[in-house]
C-alpha cells in the first residue's frame, strides 16, 4: 500500500527537522521524499507565462491529431490501462 502524506515546514537554519508522522501511519520501512520549493512569490509561473513557453502549443502542427480531447483522452485511458 502507497500512502501519501503531505506536510508543510521551515527550514531552521540548523536544517535539521523532527516529524511527527499521523497515528494511522503504519510503522515499518518507509520511503522519504523531501520536496523543498522556493516560497518567493515573485519567481511563481502564471499562466501567461505557460502560454509564452515551448510547451505551448507543442503539438499544433501534429496531422494525427484531429480531435484533440478525444486524443487526451485515449491517452488517459491508455495510461490508466494495466498490463494483466
């Protein structure tokens, strides 16, 4: 069983951290993932500057592709799908 846990903290200048896990994690291995974002507001993506990127429209001159969403969707689908 996978569980995810999603906690939020500062980093003291120590950077040394003491987590208290919830009640219903069940003890034994585990794996830890530490994901340290920058909280500078002023390096955030809008959504101006997703539309000004490469990954916009990267697909626009695709010929197979002729109905967009029904193509996410197959590919959703297809990745949903597990091999028996």
């Amino acid at each position: 069983m996978v569980r995810t846990v999603s906690l939020n903290a500062d980093i003291p200048p120590d950077r040394e951290l003491r987590i208290t896990l919830p009640a219903d994690v069940p003890i034994g291995p585990a794996e830890i993932v530490l994901v340290v974002s920058s909280s500078d507001r002023s390096s955030a993506s809008t959504l101006g500057d997703f539309k000004n990127s490469e990954f916009f429209g990267m697909w626009r001159d695709r010929t197979d592709i002729t109905d967009s969403v029904q193509f996410a969707r197959e590919l959703r689908s297809d990745g949903w799908k597990r091999s028996a």
